[in-house]
C-alpha cells in the first residue's frame, strides 16, 4: 500500500536522521561537523517533506522537537571515538537535502502569477497534501498538462490525521468526505458533472470526464474543481454563480485515491483550452500555501 510504504520512508528516514547525528557525535570535529550537516539537512528535508499526516500532523512537531533535544544531549555527552571517512558522498547529500528544502520555498518556476480566491471549504482546517510552486513540492501535479500549481486539500480530524486510521477503505472515514464545496469566485459554470461514482480507496479512475467537476469562468481565469462526490454538483453549465455559492460535495471521483478537492485556476486566453492557458498560483485571501501546510480559519 502507498500510503503504508510514503509513512515508513517517513519514519525511518527520521530515525536515520538522528542516528547520523549521534554517529557525528563520535567524530573527529571535521568530520563529524559534515555527518552532522548530513543530519540536519535529511532532517529538515524529512520535516517539510514526510507524509506525517497519514500518522497525525503532530508527530512532525514531535519528532523536530525530539531531535533537538537529543542534539543537545548528543552534544553534551560527546567523545569522539570513530576515524574519519570520506567527505564526498556527505557533501552530495547535504547538497540534494539541502536544495531540495530551498526549493520548497522558492520553487522551480520563477516568479509565479497570482489569483486571489476565497477558500472554497468553511468548517474545520484543512491541509494541502499536494501543492507548492512547482517541482520539487508539486511533483505529481507537475506531470500533468498546466496543473504545476494545482492544490489537493484534505481536511484534519481531531488528531491532526485526515482519517480515522493511517488508510481505511471506507470513505467516510476521511474527514472531508462529503464538505461543502462552496464558490471561490464569481462567474460562469462552463462544465459540471456528477453522475461518476466515487472510487473505493486506493482505486483510481483515470480519464477527463471520469471525475465529477465544476468549472467556473470568469473575465479573466478559469477555476477547475475535481473529484467531487457522485450526485453532489448543485449548479448546472450556464449557470451565473457568486462567490461563497454552495456548488456541491468533496467526494472521490475520478483519478483519486482519497477523498480530496483538487483545484487550479488558469488565465483566460484567446484561442486556447482552459487547461492549455498559463497556469496561475492561487492565493487565499491573500495567502499562499505550499506543500504540508495547514490552512487554518483564523488565517482566511
């Protein structure tokens, strides 16, 4: 199971984080200063990266918060005992972990256009599970046609898991199963479908018209929002929408293997398909969200 094997890499390379660190700690001090960056940078490549959320948004703050402390009781019990090893391979990865955690900031596409939405879902947090400016965060999204600032947001429990379990096969254990789906924006419903099932987790359907959608257009972009919940939709093509209008349901329709809302918005331009036009960073009421970041109530 995916999810199952994405916590594991997780998990152990976190363990393996604070083993180098402790083995840096054993160190002549040349050495272990490039072991202990080797740490640091899986560590917070870990952070940003690492599907905690299949565990509890929390076990990431747990584990930063372990790893300092035991760096401090590393430090404080240091003998250096080990010789030292070749620097090379250290340098590489403190390079790739290193890069790879400025890229979650910055991106790989330059400086991004913006649209201002309203957040499309009202009660709870809710978390972006896919998202970011580009490569390296938005990986899977970059693969398909214009979607590399596309966003999939999944809602938060209690516990800070978005389902009861680490995966489950019942769809409503996820806890933003059947959310209102409400109008980031006004304008013109261009398409709507509803009548697709809703896929049993971790199966997929694959196809364009095999996810439940709705399709708003405006004077100048477009907002595509998917895999909506089967029979949900509440607007119909043609219909002159406004913001905060219920539009339907979050479902699992589609080329999903969870329940989500995955939505993207594209400049309008003359001449080309919605999904053929520049791609456009979304903002939320002013803020923008990368990968793994919780978007909270307080902050809408």
């Amino acid at each position: 199971m995916i999810t199952y094997l994405l916590l594991a890499i997780t998990i152990g390379a976190g363990v393996l984080s604070i083993f180098l660190l402790r083995k840096a700690c054993r160190k002549p001090l040349r050495d272990g200063m490039l072991t202990a960056l080797m740490s640091f940078s899986l560590c917070l490549f870990i952070y940003l990266y690492g599907t905690w959320v299949f565990l509890s948004i929390y076990a990431k703050y747990v584990f930063g918060g372990l790893y300092l402390l035991l760096a401090l009781y590393f430090l404080w019990t240091r003998k250096p005992v080990a010789r030292a090893t070749n620097p090379l391979y250290k340098i590489l990865l403190i390079v790739f972990f290193g890069t790879c955690c400025v890229l979650y900031f910055t991106g790989t596409t330059g400086v991004p256009e913006k649209v201002e939405l309203d957040f499309p879902l009202k009660k709870g947090r809710y978390f972006v599970i896919q998202g970011g400016k580009g490569l390296p965060t938005n990986l899977f999204h970059f693969s398909l046609r214009g979607a590399i600032y596309a966003m999939d947001i999944v809602k938060l429990n209690d516990f800070g898991n978005r389902a009861n379990t680490v995966f489950s096969r019942n769809l409503e254990d996820y806890a933003i199963f059947g959310d209102t789906i409400y109008s980031p924006c006004s304008g013109t419903v261009v398409r709507a479908h509803s009548s697709n099932p809703d896929n049993i987790p971790p199966n997929m359907d694959r196809g364009p018209k095999n996810t439940n959608m709705v399709v708003i257009e405006t004077d100048t972009y477009t907002v595509f929002m998917g895999h909506m919940k089967q029979n949900s939709v509440m607007v119909k093509e043609g219909d002159v929408i406004t913001v905060g209008q219920p539009l339907g349901r979050v479902g699992n329709s589609g080329f999903s293997s969870e329940p989500h809302l995955h939505i993207q918005v594209h400049k309008k331009e003359n001449g080309k398909a919605w999904y053929r036009s520049t791609p456009l960073y979304i903002l939320f009421n002013g803020k923008g969200y990368l990968l793994n970041e919780v978007i909270k109530k307080k902050d809408l």
